[in-house]
C-alpha cells in the first residue's frame, strides 16, 4: 500500500466559498478536530490577504502541535515573508507558494512572460526555503498550461528546493485520463524525494475521480476539504476520496492516516460553524447516506447489510442505518419497526397495518411512530 498524505485545506480554499468564512476561534476549533481526523497537512489561511487571516493562521500555528500547518502565498516577497511571520510558532511549517502557468492567465491577469514567471518562481522559492525547509510549490492552472512550459517551471521550483510539486486543476477542466496522464510526465521528471500532490475543484463534478486517477499515476498528496466546500463548485471531498480508498483497496491500494471514524463527527463540526448543511445524498456524510426507504432495499438490509451498503455507518462516525417508513417501504420494514416499538405484529394485523400504512404514505410525506402507534388501535 502506498502512504497518502491528506493536505486539508478546509480552512483556506474551503473558507472562500461564498457563505462559508470563519472566525479565529472557529478556524482553531475546526483545526483542533482536523488534527484529531489524522490529516497530514492543516492549511491555515492565507496571511497576506488580510489581518484577521494572518492572526487565524497563527493562532492554528500555535495550536496544532503534531500536524504540518502550511500557509498561502503568491511569489512576491512580501506575500512569504507575511506568510513565515505567520507560521513562526508551528511545530512543523510549510509555506506554499504559488504562480500562474497558463498562457490564459500570464496573458490577461499576471501581464508576465514566460520567462518572467520562470524568474519569479526561481526567486520565490528560494525565499520561501530560507525561511522553512518544507517548501510546496503550486502551479496555478496546471491543467490549461502548455505542457513543456509547466515541466519547466517545476523544474525550477524542485532546483530552488521545493520538496511538494502542486498540479492543481484549478478550475475544474481536466478528465481522469488526461490528468493522471499530465502528472505522471510530472512524476517522471521531478527527483524521486519531492512529492506531487494534487488540488482539483468540482467544476464539472470530477474531482474525486481525478484525484484518484492522480493517486493511481504517482501522486502522493491529495489536496481536500471537509464536505468538499471551496471556490465555485467546490474542491474534491476529503471524506469522499478518503473512504474510496478505504473501502476499494483492490483497485486503490493507498493508505492515508485519517482516522475515518472521525469523518461524520468532523462533517457535522464544519456544518455547525458555517451554517451550511451538506445535501441530503452527500456522499459519506449525508443524511440519507445510510437511509433506506425502498421495500426491496430495505428486505435485503434486513437480510443482510452488505446487499445494499458497501461500508458501515459505524466505519465513518455516522449513527446507524435507517429503515425510513415511507410509501416505498414494505412488510418487512414495518414489522422491525412495529417489534422495536414493542408492539409485535401476526400476520392478519400486519396486514392490515399494511394496508393503512400505505394509504397515509401516500398523503404524507414522512410516517412516524404515532402514526403508526394509533394504527394498532384504530
């Protein structure tokens, strides 16, 4: 199995989804349980951006004691000294630098040249290990770049000390082939001892299955936020890539130090801070990810559970399955629930609670137990 660094970025990529920032005491109680989870890498903020950003990234500096704590930053100079002045307290720092590489963006948002963002790269990283010997470097808009040109500056970057190569896809435009195709030519070129990592956004709904596909072409971090919050679309779901390898090891034999019991618990935290719930059928973490309504799904869970779930409830911190009484449902479910009411059914009355059971289903959306209580009685 291969060890995957998860590099959770909840707290800088996920806080600029529109509705979703975070005070300083709120940054540091979500860093806290991110450390708790077992991610590799807590990225904090981005200190040039503003005070409160440089004062949150500090504090989770300070507070998180076994876990890398990275801050943001653009290539300037002042930008990363910002950024180390913000970090000075973390046990383990990194600074993650990054630059534009597409001839989109050189052209119309850095008015740069190729070989002044060579330059600025070479500069920039050079700084940045001055200051801290773990040093990522990220080449914004990796997957719309020239190819001969992004191998050049990762080269400069890996000369000047980088020791983690980012190939984001930054606005969510790659396929699976063709980015695991982009980071192997990346992989091959790098030296062995720096790492590639991989930061994709959900723009057409790929970023789970690219980085994956990255993970199975020689990534080895993976770049994730709780609930897959982040820019536009979001980013990739951490519980979601996460738990694809936990539970499909025959085709993704990659291992991660996240502790996946942890996973709801962690999901629910970010919900609370932000006011913002995931969708019912999120995977992992949705309300009706272990739910089941359907008659057929819910005889063979009763069979069994492996018929209708691939992973317990229990493996992701979530509470237990639930058999939900609606008007899909069948005996089966109705009998378990009438017998957890203490109220045992025979045949002829489950019959006939059937049949009332269905003509209320059909008029409420939702049946619950007092319903079904006054069933018995009628």
């Amino acid at each position: 199995m291969t060890r995957v660094a998860i590099f959770d970025t909840t707290l800088r990529d996920g806080e600029q989804s529109p509705g979703c920032s975070m005070t300083l005491e709120e940054k540091v109680r979500l860093a806290r349980q991110l450390e708790v989870l077992g991610v590799d890498v807590i990225e904090a903020g981005f200190p040039m951006a503003s005070d409160g950003d440089f004062n949150a990234v500090r504090a989770v500096a300070r507070a998180s004691r076994n876990v890398t704590v990275a801050a943001l930053a653009r290539v300037g100079g002042d930008d990363i000294e910002r950024a180390a002045e913000a970090l000075e307290e973390a046990v383990r720092p990194r600074l993650h630098v990054f630059v534009a590489t597409s001839d989109l963006h050189l052209q119309f948002k850095l008015r740069k040249t190729r070989e002044e963002v060579l330059e600025m790269t070479r500069r920039a990283v050079r700084l940045a290990r001055s200051y801290v010997d773990d040093v990522e470097f990220s080449a914004e808009d990796a997957t719309r770049s020239d190819v001969e040109f992004l191998e050049s500056v990762v080269r400069v970057a890996v000369d000047e000390g980088a020791t983690v190569i980012n190939i984001p896809d930054t606005v969510g435009y790659a396929t699976p082939l063709e980015y695991a195709e982009l980071v192997r030519g990346i992989r091959a070129i790098a030296d062995p001892h720096v790492a590639i990592s991989v930061h994709c956004h959900n723009d057409l709904g790929l970023a789970v299955a690219n980085t994956l596909a990255a993970l199975g072409a020689g990534a080895t971090q993976a770049e994730c936020t709780i609930n897959g919050i982040g820019e536009r679309a979001g980013n990739a779901a951490l519980e979601e890539v996460v738990m694809a390898c936990a539970v499909r090891g025959d085709r993704l034999p990659f291992e991660t130090g996240v502790r996946t019991a942890q996973l709801y618990p962690t999901s629910r935290l970010l919900s609370e801070v932000i006011q913002c719930g995931v969708q019912p059928n999120k995977a992992i973490v949705g309300r009706n990810a272990f739910a089941h309504e359907a008659g057929i799904h819910q005889h063979g869970m009763l069979s069994n559970p492996l018929c209708y779930e691939i992973m317990t409830p229990e493996s992701v911190g979530a509470d237990a399955t639930q058999l939900v009484l609606g008007k899909h449902s069948g005996r089966h479910a109705l009998a378990r629930r009438y017998e957890e009411l203490g109220e045992p059914l025979s045949a002829s009355e489950l019959d006939a609670a059937y049949a009332r059971f269905i003509a209320l289903a059909d008029r409420k959306k939702r049946v619950y137990d007092q319903d079904l209580l006054r069933m018995t009685i009628e």
